[in-house]
C-alpha cells in the first residue's frame, strides 16, 4: 500500500461526496490506494459512502476534534505516506503524483503540502509558512508571497487541511498531540518533524482546490478554539511566560472576536 488518504467528515457530508470523487478521478495509473474517512458525529456516515464501496469508514460518534480524529484512522493507514484532507477540498491532476514524487526525491523530507487554490484560481493565504513564535502571533503576518515561487520551497508549518507526511515519522512522532482540539496542531506536527531533521515542504506544482469555512459556522466558538490552542502552542513550545504575555498582548483581539463577532 503506498498511499492511504484520511479525510475527517464534520457537517460537510455534501462536500465529502465531491472530494472522494476528485480523489478516484485523480488516482496516479498503477497506485495503490486506501482512502478512510473519520466520522465526527453522531450520526452514522455509512449511507454517505454507498457510491465509495472501497472507502473504509471509522465512526468516532461524537466530534472528537482533528488531531484526534486523525490519529484515529492512522492506526488503520497502511499506506507508506499519509495524505490528511478536509472534505471540503478537492484533488486537482497529478498533484497526488506530484506529492509522492517529492518523497522519493529525498529521505529526509518528512512532510509536504501543496499550494490550496480557491474558487477564483488564486492561491490561499495562510496555508503555510514560517515558524510561529510570540512575535509572529501576535504581530502582522511575516510571510505571504501568495504562493509566487517556482520550485519546492521549505517553510517551518503546512495546514493539515491537505499535509502529507511520512507513515512511519507520524507514527514515531504519537501522531497529533490530542490536547489541540482543532487548530495549531498542524503547526506543532511539523515543528516536532523538523526538531527531529525532517524537512517540510511545500510543492507549487501540486494544487488542491478549498472551499474553505464548511464545516463550523459558530465564529464565535472557532475562536475560542483558535485562542485555547495558540496557548497550548506557546505554552509547549517556548515556556509559560511567553503564553501569558500573548495573552496580554492580544487581549483586545479575544474581546473582539469572543465576544462581539457575529
């Protein structure tokens, strides 16, 4: 098995259905392929999956968050590479080819991602970059090219909305660390690669396409999320004080986003 493809499934049942099509229709000649789709509600996925008979399905009943979604079907992947996707993404050709491709040109690549597009063609903002830290959280936005690079790139973070990475390196790693319920855990994945010699990359010559926003509507609540993690990530990665002081520094923000967004 050289590929598996895990997408978490959580209010976007009707863009799944278009993913997994994008999948099978873009599947490189002669691959070997596992496709697992992780259910995050109550509800069970299976007669969503009827038009995917070879799509094997892990009910987590309940929203049990990405990371742990994830790390959930990785104990199922039997692919030498695992490619996390949102369902509201969709395949573009050889980007799957493309991926795979980087792998094999050198061991020491660990993760990789292609660049996202959306509905207008124009590459997303914020789907990769450079390392995180107290002043580049809390500061302007250090890194935004759109995308206008020729050749692979090597930045410190990849989103785990579409993020390849080694099968045996997830598995070294535990897989995501589970107290980020959504958010940044992408981001901390790919700094434990790196701490352990890895490169991750991002590959322009791959593209997937991203609706983006389909599956929480709540803003209020993606931002608590959001904040609960960026502490976590701090607090992790660079000690308790630097948490708190983001935490004063960004204050008027929480107000702004918690409290009074619609």
């Amino acid at each position: 098995m050289l590929l598996t493809i895990q997408i978490v499934n959580y209010n976007s049942r009707e863009n799944l259905a278009k993913c997994l099509d994008s999948v099978y229709e873009n599947i490189p000649s002669g691959s070997s392929l596992q496709v697992i789709v992780i259910n995050n509600e109550s509800e069970s996925i299976g007669d969503n999956l009827n038009s995917f008979p070879d799509v094997e399905a892990i009910e987590g009943k309940e929203n049990l968050g990405f990371g742990r979604a994830h790390n959930l079907g990785a104990r199922k992947a039997r692919g030498k590479y695992i490619l996390f996707l949102n369902p509201d993404t969709r395949i573009l050709p050889d980007s799957i080819a493309e991926l795979v491709r980087v792998f094999d040109s050198d061991e020491k690549i660990g993760v990789a991602g292609p660049l996202l597009v959306g509905e207008s063609g124009d590459v997303e903002e914020e789907h990769y970059g450079f390392r995180k830290t107290l002043f580049s959280l809390v500061g302007s936005k250090l890194f935004r090219n759109g995308g206008k690079f020729a050749k692979l790139m090597e930045v410190d973070w990849i989103s785990g909305g579409a993020m390849m990475i080694r099968k045996d390196l997830f598995s070294e790693m535990g897989g995501f660390d589970e107290k980020f319920f959504m958010y940044f855990e992408d981001v901390d994945l790919c700094l434990q690669a790196k701490k352990r010699g890895y490169r991750v990359v991002v590959d322009p010559k791959a593209r997937i396409f991203h609706k983006g926003g389909q599956s929480f509507s709540d803003e209020r609540l993606k931002k608590k999320y959001y904040y609960a993690s960026q502490d976590y990530y701090i607090r992790k990665n660079f000690g308790s004080w630097q948490a708190g002081l983001v935490k004063i520094l960004r204050f008027p923000f929480y107000v702004k986003n918690v409290y009074f967004s619609k």
